[in-house]
C-alpha cells in the first residue's frame, strides 16, 4: 500500500512535538504492514467526516485518511480529537 501525505497533513504533522511525529511514524509503520491491526483501532468516520476512516496514533492523536484505490490511502489530516472534531 502506498501513502500519499496531503498538505495540510505535513503542516499538521510538522507543527507536532518530537515524540508525537515519532509516535506517529511507528503507526504508520504498522498501518502499512496491517492497516487494521488491533492498537490502531481503525474505524469509518461519519458526518462531516463520511466516507473517511481514522486510526489512533497513541494518546489523544488520531490521523485521518481516505482509501483512494486499494493501494493507495491519502493522509489528511492528524490531530487530537477536539483539534480535529471539534468537541
């Protein structure tokens, strides 16, 4: 499976302490070999969100893609819940 990192993402990701990039690259390590392993806790999003899924990334800090083929995902954005959602 191939990522594509959407722009605002790498601004999100960017903006993220050294500990939570990091964090961040080990799940994504483990999203590549198994996208629905058990610690992601990868799930469908709905409203303002339909038709995109998120995984957890440990903590608070989840990330948001979208499946565009079946090799091929796009990471759109990564967050906390409330910087995210709202709430």
């Amino acid at each position: 499976m191939k990522v594509r990192l959407h722009k605002s993402f790498i601004k999100q990701l960017f903006k993220k302490r050294p500990a939570e990039q990091s964090r961040f690259r080990e799940r994504r390590d483990l999203f590549l070999i198994s996208h629905l392993h058990p610690l992601l806790n990868n799930h469908a999003l709905h409203g303002k969100y339909a038709g995109y899924r998120s995984f957890s990334v440990g903590g608070d800090l989840s990330v948001i893609y979208r499946q565009e083929t079946r090799d091929l995902v796009t990471f759109v954005a990564i967050g906390t819940h409330h910087e995210l959602y709202g709430s």
